[in-house]
C-alpha cells in the first residue's frame, strides 16, 4: 500500500479548512495556498516516479480489502492526469493573484477553490464508484459558488441553470448506482469488471450502462453540452481557466474508466453510442464556434470541440487511440487554461470581449498576440507541439479501424479551430485600435507569468513528445488491457 495516494485529496481539503478561519487575512491565504499547490505538485510528481518505477499503486483506507472498503488507485493514468492537474491548478492560483480581486478574496474565494481541487483529484484516484460520487459532489458544490461569486446578474442567472443540469444528473447518477449495486453487489471498479465480465454485459447492465453514459456525457459536454457556454462564460477568467481545464475532464476521465474498464463486452453498443456522441459533438461545437463573434464563446464551443475530438478516440478503442487519449488529454488541460489565461488578458487590454471592438494589440502586447498565435497552432495539431502527437495517434486509429467518416470529422473540426482562433488573432492583434480609450490590465506581468509556464509546456510537451509518450504508453497499456488493473487491485 502507498499511503501518498491520500495526499493529493488531503493536502487541498486541509488547506481550505485552514483558509475558512482567514477570512480577513488575504496576504497570509495567498501565501498558504500557494505553498499548497506547490507541494501538491511535488506529490503528484513522486506518485507519477513511483508508478512508473513500481508499477500501479493502491491504498487501502482502513487496511480494508476490495470489495469492502475505500480503495484509492494510482495507474499512470491517473497519476499523470492528477500532476498536470496539480500543475494546471496553481496556474490558475498565481493568475487568480493578479485578477480576482480582494472583494472575492475575501468571500472564501481560496477555500472554494481547494476543495474543487480536492473532488478534482479524488475523482482521478477512487477506484470505487460511489467515491467517484463523492468527489463529483465535493467539486460541483465549489463551482457553483466560484460560479456565483461576486453576485452580478448573469452569475446568478447561469448559476441557476449549472446548479440544475447537475442536480438532476448526479440524482440520476446515485440512482443508476443504486441498480449498479442491485445487479453486481459491489461498486469497486476492479470488482464491478469481473462481476460484469461473469455476467454477460446484457439486459440490465446495458441499460446502466447508458444510464452512466448519460450523466459523465453531461459532466464532461459531450453532446450534452447546452448548459456550458453560458455558464462558463459568468464566472471570472481564472474560474473559467479553471473550470475549461479541469471539470470537463473529469466527465471525460469517467467515461474513459468506466468504458475501459467496467463496460467492455458490448462495445457494438456502448463504443457506437460514444463514436455518434463524438460525431455529432465535433459538428455542433464547430458550429457554434463560428457563429458567435464574442471571445468566451468561441473559446466554449472550443471545449465542446475538444471534448467531441477525445471521446473520438475512446470510441475507436485501441491501444494507439487509447495513447493518444491520454496524450490528448494531457495537453488540452494545459491549453485550454492557457487559452483563457491570453483570452482575460485580451479582454482586458480592450476593454470588450466583442471581436468588432478590438483591433491593433499586437504593437501594445507583442508577447501575448504571438503566445496566441503559436497556441492556436498546438490546438490545431501543428508539429511540433503539444497538440499533434495525441492527435495523430487517434486519427491514424480511427482510419485504421474504418472510422473514417469520424476521422474525417475530427479533422474537419480541427480546421475549424484553426479558422476561429485565427479570426481571433487577426481582428484582436491586427489592424489599428478602435476604442480611443486605452485599457492597460492591472497586474499585467503578474498574468503574464502563469501564462508563460503553461506556454513553455505546451513546447516541451511537443518538443519532448517522445519522453512523454514512453508515460502515456504504461497509461494506455493499462486502459487497453483492464487485467492489469483488475491485478493490481484484487491482488491482496
């Protein structure tokens, strides 16, 4: 047993207890907080060594053996998605330093945003679907208040709606485990695979199976994605670097799991459901990123793009577009902060976020336009960076086992990321001011920082794409292949 897989959950949950009680101390909860995402960055990164060294580590709380107790697991998987979480997270931490402002510092704003860490990185190492409940229901409880934190109108009005959707879907979701634990009894991950793969995924457990499908779909915005352009637009730019580089993920990361590991006898159904999900994700997002004229939304449907592109690659199913999964996935948490990081910086040097009223801010700000500009290119797939590998991975599978029509897909609405990001660069950086007032951000090189770290990750991550790749192979070897995890569970 490896009592650091603990940490990643402790560290952030402790540090927002702490911070509750420092409500008026905004200069000493900076400081705790970022000491915190610094040392949960250093135990992301042992955790990360000792899987690739050791192999898939397990905590058993309590000394409790599966299928009776609480079971934390650390596969390459989730020990990479939980260090470029922990990377990604106090990113968006720093930028939050010089953008949020002292009036939501000291409404608990650093408490929230721990404990949406804490469901974040609990979600990636359960190994028990109830817990994966649990964590989901720990981070949505913090986004709805970093959602409405500040009180405006349109907080309010798309807090509403986000408190909604999830309300009714992790109610469907604590149902379906309900008849999940009816029909296996147990909802250990490991266990749930050999209880179903005894069965014959059939029946009952097809319809669970959907039922599943249903609610991490509406967590990640996977075809059911209407509530996440406007409420991802209401919150502050470091909560939506926040919320487009993480929650999304999370969704996604239950479905990779769930349909790796537990639903693997029937992907005529489940991988079909997923691939038309894809299909149609791809095509909607790349709609609504060129229909809209606003930087949040184009930057929303660019998350619904992303997350169509990913569950492509599930859909396909083989080790080469499970590695690009992986790969993908990785990169797109570190761009799309990234992404909205240059986005604020953006809106706020022009003092609008309509494309029409922008114009000329590459002669004021050459190092963000340019930052954009090679950003736009990884999120495209250009070599070589982050983007590319990943992508090539799972275009190449998908031709490879006759999807080609949603390989086409996938790289028609690359072309469509291309074009709407472009747009943007040219309409925000080209051409001459046309607002006569200029607006110099506050805390300007302060934003500029976190930025420039998460763009030098985008290059290595491309530069380095073949050091990376010999982690996302142990990962995909796992998600290819359940009896390895199955093994590493059971096994004691």
């Amino acid at each position: 047993m490896n009592n650091l897989l603990v940490l990643p959950l402790l560290i952030p949950a402790f540090t927002a207890v702490i911070l509750i009680f420092l409500k008026e101390r905004v200069d000493l909860q900076r400081i705790i907080s970022a000491v915190s995402v610094c040392l949960n960055i250093l135990v992301a990164g042992i955790i990360v060594y000792q899987v690739s060294a050791k192999g898939i580590q397990t905590l058993y709380m309590g000394g409790w053996l599966p299928p009776y107790g609480i079971v934390f697991v650390a596969d390459m998987f989730a020990a990479l998605l939980v260090l470029i979480g922990a990377i990604v997270g106090a990113a968006c931490l720093f930028f939050s330093f010089a953008s949020i402002g002292e009036e939501r510092e000291r409404f608990y704003y650093y408490p929230f945003f721990h404990f949406l860490l804490t469901g974040v990185f609990g979600s990636f190492l359960t190994g028990d679907l109830f817990n994966l409940f649990v964590c989901f229901e720990v981070l949505l409880v913090a986004s709805y208040a970093l959602i409405v934190l500040g009180g405006s109108k349109g907080q309010l009005r798309e807090t509403l709606k986000y408190v909604l959707v999830n309300v009714i879907s992790s109610s469907l979701f604590v149902a379906t485990l309900a008849y999940l634990y009816a029909a296996t009894g147990t909802l250990n991950m490991a266990h749930l695979s050999m209880r179903v793969a005894e069965a014959g995924q059939g029946g009952v457990l097809n319809v669970i199976a959907v039922l599943l499908l249903i609610v991490f779909s509406i967590k990640a915005g996977l075809l059911l994605f209407f509530w996440l352009p406007d409420s991802y637009s209401a919150p502050p730019v470091a909560v939506r670097a926040l919320f487009g580089a993480l929650l999304t993920k999370v969704g996604l990361y239950a479905i990779i799991r769930t349909f790796t590991l537990i639903f693997v006898q029937e992907p005529g159904l489940t991988h079909t459901l997923i691939a038309w999900m894809a299909g149609a994700t791809m095509i909607l997002g790349a709609i609504g990123a060129l229909a809209y004229n606003d930087l949040g939304r184009i930057f929303n449907y660019n998350i619904i793009i992303s997350v169509g592109f990913i569950a492509f690659g599930i859909s396909v199913a083989t080790q080469d577009s499970l590695n690009g999964v992986v790969f993908y996935l990785m990169h797109d948490m570190v761009a799309k902060a990234l992404l909205f990081f240059l986005g604020g910086m953006i809106i706020s040097a022009s003092g609008t976020d309509r494309l029409k009223e922008m114009g000329g801010l590459i002669r004021r700000y050459p190092w963000t336009g340019w930052m954009f500009f090679v950003l736009t290119l990884a999120l495209v797939g250009v070599p070589p960076l982050s983007g590319f590998a990943g992508k090539v991975m799972m275009v190449r599978s998908g031709f490879g086992q006759n999807h080609v029509t949603l390989a086409l897909i996938a790289l028609g609405s690359s072309f469509i990321v291309l074009y709407s990001l472009i747009k943007v660069f040219q309409q925000v950086f080209w051409g001459g001011e046309k607002r006569e007032e200029q607006v110099k951000p506050l805390h300007y090189k302060a934003m500029m920082v976190p930025a420039a770290v998460l763009f030098a990750i985008v290059i290595l991550m491309g530069v380095g794409a073949e050091t990376v790749n010999g982690y996302v192979s142990q990962a995909g070897a796992v998600l290819a292949d359940p009896a390895l995890y199955i093994n590493a569970v059971m096994k004691e």
